[in-house]
C-alpha cells in the first residue's frame, strides 16, 4: 500500500499522485506545470511510472494544473477508466480543447524559429485529437458527492465537496491489503469560505493518513464582504469619473462569481441604469454555460435567488460577446462599461485590446481581482510601471489601478489548519505548495493540531501507508 507524488510535489503545479493498493494502480490527478520555463520543462519529460499500467485515475477537479497532463498521459498508453463528477467532466472538456489550441500556437511559434535556425522541429505535446480520445475514455463523469465507489479489490473512493470551482471534490479512500485497512485523504484544492454560487468546503471524515495542499499555508484572506465593498468602491470611482473598468478575467469560476456578484450590485440599485456589462471570453462564456447547467452543485444562496427568479448569468445589462467583431464593437463605448475579459493575468486573449483602448485614459479604471504573475503585463501596470509592452506597442498607463484581494479560489491557512483538524489524521503530508510556504505551513500544523506525524511529501519517493 503505497503513495507517490510525481507532481506538486516541488511546486504548487503539476499535481499528480500515485497510489498502489494490492495489484491495482491508481493515479489521482495529472496536471500541467505551468509558471516559469523550468517548470513548463517539466510536461515533456517521463511521467516517473507506466502510463500503460495505470487502472483508474481520478480528478479532483478541472483546473489545469489537475487535468493538463492527461491527454499526454493517454497518448503515451494510459487505457484505464476516469472517474469524476460531471461539472469536473464537462468544465474538463473545453480546458482541454482550449490547452490544446494553446499548445498548437506556441509549438507552431517555436517551430518557426527552429526552421530559421535549420533546427530540428518539435512535436506539440498533444493535440485536439488526442483530447477528444481522452473525453471518449472518461466514462465514469456522474460520481456524485459522498456516495463510496468501488473502484478495485482493496480501493473505495468516496468524493467530497472542496468548495473550490464547480465539482470539486477532495478524495476520501478506504484501503484494504490482506487484513490491513486504512483512510487516506487526499484534500485536492480545498476553497474558500463563503464564495458566491458553490457550497464551502465539507467537513472531512476521520482519515489515518492525509495529503494536503498548502497554496496559501502561509496566509490568510480578507473576509469576502471586505472585496466586494472594495469591487463597489472601484466601481463607482470609476464611473464618477466617467470612464470604463476593465476588470482581467480568469475564464473558470471566477468569471461567474464575478458576474453573480455585479448582479447582486445591479439588482441592489448600485450600478448605474445604463451600466453594461461585458463578458468578452469565449472560454469564459462557455464555463459560464456549464454554471447554468449544473444548479445542483450550488449554494442555498444562489438556490434562493434561482427561486426567486433572479439569474446571475442572464440579467439586462449582461453582454455575452464571443464573436470577434462583438468584441471590438466594445471600443466604441465610452464610459459605464464593465469588461470582464483574459486572460486573466494579461499574458494575451482579448483582454489586452481592451487595455490598450482603457489604459490610456486617466478616468478608466483596470480592477485587478486575481493574482498577476511576475513578468506579465498585469504585474507591470499593477506595481505602477509607467509604460506598458501591448501588442508590441508601447502604452502609456494613465487609467486608475485598484486591486481587489479576498476573490481567492483557495482555503487560507485557517481554514486548512481546521480541515486538517477535523480529519484527526495522525499522519499529514504536505503538497502544492512554494517550498517556503511549505515549510511554515509544516510549523504551524505541528503547532495547532493533534497529528504526531507532519512531513513535506518527497517527489517520486514512494511513502508506505502501512508504515504509519
Ligand atoms: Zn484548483
């Protein structure tokens, strides 16, 4: 009985787990790395195990950094069945195409410095076909939310809700080898409390062993009515002044909480009348389709407010924009316009014409909600560069910047430190994390919960389950 992490096991990217319980192999998750080039590297190297010999895999839930790797991993000989409940399903399958197309781009560009240097060519990691294989593979897409499945002889999966994105789950496993039994927990990435449209986090059954994630082991967020009371003061400084708020957007989940917040804002009488609202994201029009589509996997919140006749995704001054002409057409509005496009740190996507038509103008204001990577153009206005690189034109920044924090998808530490409580595991092992964040995260479980046995989980060293 035996778990190894061959991702997120040195960074916060890439997850991806082995465990081995009598003769079956079951992989959980089988993310991209994403960040730097260094670990972007590491998607083309060996995955550390067979693919051809894995049964099962099983998704925590449909970010990239948890799904990216899996056509990768058919397309080297993975033929084993995926299990995962269906918004996980269904949000998986325009990431993946959308991954794929990204990757098509960038290997495209890649190749066509290669030729001038008379290099050898690189094949793309996967392609749209590999994908649509890896859909036709993921049969087991209707898991639902605390009920045990039996996936092989010694291995029970129970999935809870992580209150992260829409269908994600933390991985409750019963474990048999001979007479041998144990709970192992995976906590997948578990979120915060008190987000719009999804529930928080369940509370975990008692486990013998967890692995958990630490993104922000090291912090805790502003409570979320503090963000949107900072949303509304943008806002309205914006318009007073009688400009436009482009507000970069991450395509999955946060797109949709933004938007069921702005209606609460509109509905409350907080917008002005001729306020409109833009999403200009094809990827994030198509999440926001799959929202309406799974009402089940909402909050008594966003229940109420269905019953109610409200409707976060379809009110008057809401604008789906896919189509390429819809989007520039955006230009021509002045001011009151609200622009929800990507990508969500500015590195591309619609989101930097939008930028280049706002930015310039003192009374327009770009409202940073998520993270801004270093070396991206979102870091750049956000830290007060004077001049921004768009479309390889120089930009003068003159519109305001507002930040807005406490939209985060992820648990802070008080939270984690409680889940890790609650599972009253006496053996934690610590992953998805920056190495400091790890580290601090380890003292300060050692020092708050009742475990005897905290450790960082070493990449690609198996850990005996039955050693503990
Ligand atoms: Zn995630």
């Amino acid at each position: 009985m035996k778990l190894t992490s061959f991702g997120a096991s040195e960074g916060v990217t890439g997850s991806c787990h082995l465990l081995e319980v009598n003769n079956s192999k079951v992989l959980i998750d089988c993310g991209i790395f994403q960040g730097g080039q260094e670990e972007r590297d590491k998607n083309d190297e060996e995955f550390g195990f067979d693919p051809a010999s894995i049964d099962h895999l099983v998704i925590s839930h449909a970010h990239l950094d948890h799904i990216g790797r899996v056509p990768l991993l058919r397309k080297r000989g993975f033929r084993g069945e995926i299990h995962s409940t269906r918004p996980s399903y269904d949000l998986a399958r325009i990431s993946l195409l959308d991954s794929a197309n990204l990757i098509a781009r960038s290997t495209q560009w890649k190749n066509k410095k290669l030729r001038q240097k008379g290099e050898p060519l690189i094949k793309p990691l996967y392609d749209e076909e590999d994908v649509l294989d890896v859909i036709e593979q993921w049969t087991h897409n209707e898991i639902k939310y605390n009920e045990k499945t039996k996936l092989c002889e010694g291995v029970e999966l129970t999935l809870n809700d992580a209150g992260h994105i829409l269908g994600s789950g933390f991985l409750a496993f019963d474990l048999k080898e001979g007479n041998d039994t144990r709970k192992f927990t995976f906590s997948g990435d578990l979120g915060n409390t008190d987000k719009p449209i999804i529930r928080d986090p369940r509370t975990p059954n008692e486990a013998d062993f967890v692995l958990m994630e630490s993104t922000y082991g090291d912090k805790n967020h502003v409570p979320f009515s503090q963000s949107i009371s900072d949303l509304e003061t943008a806002i309205t400084e914006t318009f007073a002044r009688g400009g436009n708020c482009v507000i970069p957007t991450f395509a999955l989940e946060r797109a949709q909480e933004l938007l069921y917040v702005l209606h609460e804002m509109w509905h409350a009488g907080k917008l002005p009348d001729d306020v409109k609202i833009f999403l200009d994201s094809p990827m994030a029009i198509s999440a926001t389709r799959i929202f309406e589509k799974h009402p089940d996997f909402y909050d008594k919140d966003a229940h109420e407010l269905l019953s109610t006749g409200g409707n976060p995704f379809q009110f008057p001054p809401l604008n789906y924009t896919r189509a390429t002409k819809d989007s520039i057409a955006i230009n021509e509005v002045q001011n009151h316009a609200l622009i929800l496009a990507g990508s969500g740190m500015c590195t591309g996507g619609r989101v930097l014409h939008h930028l280049k038509h706002n930015l310039t103008r003192k009374e327009c204001g770009v409202i940073f909600i998520g993270y801004q990577a270093q070396n991206t153009a979102g870091r750049k206005i956000l830290r007060g560069d004077e001049f921004v690189t768009l479309y390889g034109e120089t930009v003068p920044t003159n519109s305001e910047v507002y930040v807005v924090n406490g939209f985060s998808g992820h648990a802070g530490q008080k939270e984690l430190t409680t889940w890790a409580e609650d599972t009253k595991a006496d053996n934690v092992f610590i992953v998805h994390g920056d190495p400091e964040t790890k580290v601090e995260f380890k003292q300060h479980l050692k020092n708050n919960i009742n475990a005897n046995n905290v450790q960082i989980m070493p990449h690609a060293k198996s850990i005996d389950l039955l050693a503990f």
